[in-house]
C-alpha cells in the first residue's frame, strides 16, 4: 500500500510526499517524531506530521537564514539559534572563521539525537568545538542572564505547541535584551500565499519591538508552494546589505552576495500588504 505524507497548506489546498520508508518514529515529551525517506526529496525530518527539513531543499532555507544575518553583522562572533535542533543552521554558521562561540537552545534532546544519527550534515555540526547545545525552552533560556550575541537565529517550528512562544511580543523583548551593541536577528516567518497573517504578525511585532524589520524571501518547495519568509531586525547593520569579500568567500549552493540584496526586493502585492 502507498503512504503519503499530506501537508495542508490552508483549508482548500495540500501538498503530498510520497513516504518511501518511515525510518524512524517516537513520542518525544514535546512531539511526535518522525524521520522519513521521500523518495527524490531525501531523508526527511517530520514534527508532529509538518516537514521540518528534507534533504534535497534544506540548503535554501539554512543558507538563507544563516548567512544573510552573518553576511550583514560586520564582525559576528556569538551566534544563538533558537530551536534548530536538525544542526542544519549549526552546519552553516561554522563556515564563518570569524565566529568564536554557538550556542543552540532546543527544547528536545531527541531532535538533536535523531537528526545526528539520521541527517547528513548533522555530526559534524554537532561536534564543532565552539558549539555548545543548552536543552530548554529558547524563551526562558533569552529571559536569563547569559552572554549577549552578535547574531541570534531563530529556527523555529510553526507556531504550534513549543513554538508558539517564539512568535510573541515578549520574546521579541527578550531578543533585544540579549542582543550585543550592534547585533542583528532573523526568524524564520511562514509562507507568503498561505501563511499571510502570520508573516505580518511577525513583521508588526519586530517593528513595535525594533522601530524596524526587513522581510525577505526565498522558495523552499518542502514548507509552502511559492516563497517562504524570513524576517530580521538589526541594531546597527543594515540587513540587507552583505560584506561582499566574506559573502562571497562562502562555498554556497543558493547563497550569494546578489542572492542576498536581491531576496529583499519585494513585489508591490506583498509590500502593500506589510505596510498597509
Ligand atoms: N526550519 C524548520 C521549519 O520551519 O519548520 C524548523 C526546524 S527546527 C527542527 C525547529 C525546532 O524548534 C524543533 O526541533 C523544536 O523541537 C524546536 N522548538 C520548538 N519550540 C521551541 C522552544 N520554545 N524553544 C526551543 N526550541 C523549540
């Protein structure tokens, strides 16, 4: 019998992922757990039934959402990331020399323990000497006293369950608590068709937050039909605005200098709809 994997996209449209093989599948404390082999899209990390990461696209959205905050920051040495338990940020932070310290907050050992069996990239992330994972909640770990960072990454799932606190204003708060002189964050912020509300939602709390945020964008075929969102806020550097010499020493698939000025330049439909 053939198993597919549906993904909803609103109410009158899905996606569907043919599952060659269910690699593996747990009940964590926070959510169900699944790792899958799709078949062309790879190996395939599934929380509570949503595709978190595949292989085949999982470069697109971790370049994008890691090298465009580093890229922007003229000197980031102290990154966080918030959630990201598959490593595959982590995988792409410790390609900048220049960082000196990572931490990653996840509040699932298990995520981090079956994307290291499971995922390619993932061991060797997880063994960088300037990594250190913290397991708990990223809102409580930004609420702490604790060193503040050059550059925090929000990984975070869809707001559901865990993650819903990582879309509200007080964690906003707590991020510019945290955030070093100068320091820049980018999270991850939905689907542009089908997750409207929520990419405004998020856009209007980091501006009430921050006085301002950048929105930029870059298709990830696994999340959404059409582009998915990232949304960012800087204490100093202009996000959209890459140091050329270190953006373009990076060994990237999707990621470049261009890539990057050009993923902020919004059509007029969406730029309406942010600012209106
Ligand atoms: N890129 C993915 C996406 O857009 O679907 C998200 C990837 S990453 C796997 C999301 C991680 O956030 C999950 O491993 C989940 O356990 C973790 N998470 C959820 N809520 C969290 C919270 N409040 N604090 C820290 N980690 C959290």
């Amino acid at each position: 019998m053939e198993l597919w994997l549906l993904q909803d996209e609103d109410a009158h449209v899905q996606m569907r992922f043919r599952v060659l093989q269910v690699l593996h599948r747990e009940r964590s404390a926070y959510q169900e757990i699944a790792v899958m082999d799709l078949g062309s899209m790879g190996r395939t990390l599934v929380l509570d039934d949503a595709i978190q990461v595949t292989e085949r696209d999982a470069f697109v959205y971790h370049e994008m959402l890691v090298h465009v905050p580093l890229c922007a920051h003229p000197r980031p040495r102290r990154v966080l990331v918030v959630g990201g338990g598959d490593l595959g940020a982590v995988a792409e932070i410790v390609r900048h020399d220049e960082v000196e310290r990572i931490d990653l907050v996840e509040i699932d050992a298990r995520v981090v323990d079956l994307s290291r069996t499971y995922l390619p990239w993932a061991e060797a992330a997880a063994r960088d000497p300037r990594l250190t994972i913290h397991y708990g909640d990223g809102f409580v770990f930004l609420q702490a006293e604790g060193p503040r960072y050059d550059v925090i990454v929000v990984d975070a799932p869809d707001p559901v369950g865990p993650g819903v606190v990582l879309f509200e204003a007080p964690f906003y708060e707590a991020v510019r608590r945290r955030l070093d002189e100068g320091g820049v964050m980018v999270t991850q912020s939905g689907s542009v068709w089908f997750q409207a509300e929520l990419v405004t939602k998020v856009r209007r709390g980091l501006v009430e937050q921050f006085g301002r945020a950048w929105v930029y964008w870059a298709g990830v075929p696994s999340y959404s039909i059409g582009p998915w969102t990232f949304t960012g806020v800087s204490l100093g550097p202009d996000l959209s605005r890459p140091d050329p010499a270190r953006a373009a020493r990076l060994a990237t698939r999707y990621y470049s200098p261009e890539v990057h000025r050009a993923a902020f330049e919004l059509p007029p439909f969406l730029r309406e709809r942010l600012e209106g």
